[in-house]
C-alpha cells in the first residue's frame, strides 16, 4: 500500500512540474525572447517584447495596450527581431 501511494504521489509531482513548463515549438526563432526590443523594417523602435506565445507570436506594450503581431511578421536581422509593420500599422490592427 505504501507503494502506490509514494508511486500516486510522484505522479502528481510529475504532472505539476511538466504542466509550467513552456511549449515552445521547433520552428521558433530562438532570439526571440520576451524582453527583447522590437524594431520596425526601417530600424526604428517600436516596443520590448512582453511575452511570446506558443505560435511564435508577440506580445508588445505600447502606451498601456497590448499589441499581438503575428509570427509570420517578424524576423531576425543582425540580431535584432524585426517586423514588417511600422508602429501606426502595428497600433491599429
């Protein structure tokens, strides 16, 4: 009986620890990391890179809102992670 308990125990101590760690997929661009700076195509800034989620996608702030700018619109540029918007585009999509 002991067993199964230490054994049901572990199990769930298994599942909290996979359950915080983050779901990052093979294809993500591994420079682009919340914290980072995100320039526009003309190398102006635009915002820090708040979080990235799961589809590669990002989140930036911007005078208090919260923007997401598609995957498919950034990438990576002398180390910088750069998108294809300008700052005015990214605000009003």
């Amino acid at each position: 009986m002991r067993k199964i308990i230490i054994a049901a125990a572990t199990a769930m101590l298994t599942v909290g620890v996979i359950s915080v760690i983050p779901v990052v997929p093979v294809h993500a661009e591994s420079s682009v990391v919340a914290g980072k700076m995100l320039y526009s195509a003309d190398n102006k800034r635009i915002g820090a890179i708040y979080q990235v989620d799961a589809n590669g996608a990002v989140e930036i702030l911007i005078d208090d809102h919260v923007l997401t700018i598609d995957a498919t619109k950034l990438s990576v540029k002398d180390g910088k992670v750069v998108t294809t918007l300008t700052r005015q585009q990214a605000m009003s999509s």
